[in-house]
C-alpha cells in the first residue's frame, strides 16, 4: 500500500484569543492525521486499537489548535460514553473493535494520504509530543484522562453537548502533565 502526503497547512505561530473566538480555518480530514499516528504506531511496532486512537487523535487536536489557534479536523470530536469520539476515525476503523490497527484509513479510492508535517511544523510538534508521551498508555487509561473534570469532554458532558467545542478542545490543560507541560489550573 503507498502512502501519499497531503494537507499543507504551513507553519503557524501560536496565537491568543478571546475564550469566545471560534477557531479560524476549516481543518483537514481526521483519516489523514489518523494515518499520520498510525505511521509512528507502525514504524515503532506499537499495537493502536480504534478506542486508542481516538484518545491520541483528541490529544494531537488540542495541542495543535492551541498552538495555532486554528481548526485542525474537519469535523468534530462527539463526547461518547469512553471519550471523545470522531466519527469518521471511528468508522474507519470500527472494524477493528478491540484488536489492533493493522492498516491506513483510506479514501474511496483506495489510496491512504499521511499529513505533510514538513509543511507544518505545529502539527509535527503535536503529533510528536503526544506520541513520545502517550504511545504506552492503554486505551483505557487514555480514556480515563479523558474523564477528568476540568477536561473538555468532561464539560461538554457536563452541559449535554452534542460536540466538544474547538475552543474548549484548545484551552485543555487537563493532560498536559502527561506530555511533560506545566499544567494549567
């Protein structure tokens, strides 16, 4: 299977904003920065379950649309029962069930694209930082740091939200120890 590179974004300087500004730009397809995670998962001989990615994926967004104040998926993480969920990535791979990954999402062509981090160092740090920190956690215990309170899931929850806001999703602290950060309060 060849994989492709698609998804300049260029490289993006950190940016504050209002609590109330939505994020600028229109992201690209989950699958694709799905595919980036699974190539790090792949390369490294690391076993990613559908409910594992999904947590790493929710993890990259954050930090991605907080260092860039901008959107990084099309489409948005849906607060499940076990964490964040989107809903492309699940499709996907739902498949899989509980068992690993074993293959690239693909387009309806059959081809599988990976994000093109030279284009975009922001992502690259994201992808990286999370990967480095979080490749051994189990599924569950990424689910369980999902969970916590001050986290976006958790609020979106908490107000029966039918997605987890972008911006909540930015202002995130609640896994920064768990990527080596400060943690906010």
């Amino acid at each position: 299977m060849q994989v492709g590179t698609t998804a300049r974004m260029g490289a993006m300087e950190r940016i504050e904003r209002p609590a109330s500004r939505k994020l600028e730009g229109s992201g690209i397809s989950a699958n694709v920065v799905a595919n980036s995670i699974l190539r790090r998962a792949f390369g490294d001989n690391v076993r990613v379950t559908p409910m594992k990615l999904q947590k790493l994926l929710y993890y990259v967004t954050c930090l991605y649309q907080r260092y860039t104040g901008r959107r990084l998926l099309t489409e948005s993480f849906q607060p499940w029962k076990y964490g964040p969920v989107c809903r492309a990535v699940y499709d996907e791979f739902r498949a899989f069930g509980g068992k690993p990954i074993s293959r690239y999402a693909q387009d309806a062509m059959g081809n599988s694209y990976i994000v093109d981090e030279d284009s975009s160092p922001s992502l690259r740090k994201a992808l990286n930082l999370v990967w480095e920190n979080m490749r051994d956690y189990s599924a569950v215990q990424l689910s369980r740091y999902t969970h916590r309170h001050d986290s976006a899931w958790s609020d979106a929850v908490r107000e029966h939200k039918t997605f987890i806001s972008n911006t909540a999703m930015a202002e995130d602290h609640s896994f920064d120890d768990l990527v080596g950060l400060e943690r906010h309060a």
